[in-house]
C-alpha cells in the first residue's frame, strides 16, 4: 500500500548467476616441472584448488588433479602400440612391438600409476606380449626393457 492507502504492485527481477566447479586431471612426465597453472608454480603431483571470479561476479572453483610420471623416456622413436586401448579394468593388453632374438631374452615389462608406482613387473617368454592391466581406473604407462638395454614405452587408459 502506498502513504495514503491505495495499492501498488512492485515487480523484482532476480537474475541468479551460478558458481562454477569444475575439475580437471593433467599428466606430465616428471621432466616437465615445476608446473605452472593458474598462477601456481605446482613442483610435485597431487590436487590442486585455484579460486577465481566469473565475469558475472561469482566465485569460480577449479580442482587440478596433477599426475607426475617418473623416470619414462618420451622419445618418440621407443615408443610401440598396445591393444585394445582403452581396456576394461583388469582387461588383458597386447604389446605390439618388433623385438629380435637378442631384445627378446631377459625382456622385463613394468606397469607403473600415473605418478610413478609399480603395479606390475613381468618376464614374457612368448610372443606376442599380453598383459593383465590393473583394475582402478586411470593412465597407466607400460616400459618394456630389452635384453640389450633398449627401453621402449606405451601408455594405456582403463575404465
């Protein structure tokens, strides 16, 4: 009612801008730090939380999952195919690579987390190659160590 008791109407227009959370995972090879992100010089794995502003005014979350592979050489030239790939948790894989007599005996395949674990380290007699990926998903990178000393790599994804 206004002072001297008529109606009136008064019409509010809210416009409610949401918050932003979003996530992202990152993977590097250890040679590849310090990180920068958002501002953020990161010199280890793990999560990291950068807080910003939206254009609108709002709060903005975003969640930086950061995976650090050690010791893994990325030269193209060492690297060899895996299949299927992507594999279902605690699916088998194939290594294809060309190795000789000489790179086949005292050949050692490894398969180390995302950040540098070992989970598995086997001695194949046969080829072609097959190996049982772990059942927890994520990237998981396999080395296969020749008898002669060569060090040849492959990345896979399981979910």
């Amino acid at each position: 009612s206004t002072a001297s008791g008529c109606d009136s109407i008064v019409t509010l227009h809210l416009t409610v801008n949401p918050t932003y959370n979003t996530t992202e995972t990152q993977t590097i090879n250890d040679t590849d730090l310090p990180y920068t992100w958002n501002g953020q010089t990161i010199t280890t794995a793990g999560t990291y939380t950068y807080r910003g502003t939206t254009a609108e005014g709002c709060d903005s979350i975003v969640t930086l999952t950061l995976n650090v592979i050690v010791g893994i050489d990325y030269a193209e030239d060492g690297m060899f195919a895996i299949s299927p790939n992507p594999v279902k948790r605690g699916g088998e894989v194939r290594l294809d690579v060309s190795l000789n007599e000489a790179d086949r005996e005292g050949l050692v395949v490894e398969v180390f987390t995302s950040n540098g674990k070992l989970v598995d380290r086997i001695e194949p007699k046969e080829q072609p190659m097959f190996v049982k990926m772990p059942d927890v998903d994520g990237l998981y990178m396999v080395r296969l160590t020749t008898g002669t000393g060569r060090v040849l790599y492959g990345k896979v994804i399981v979910k």
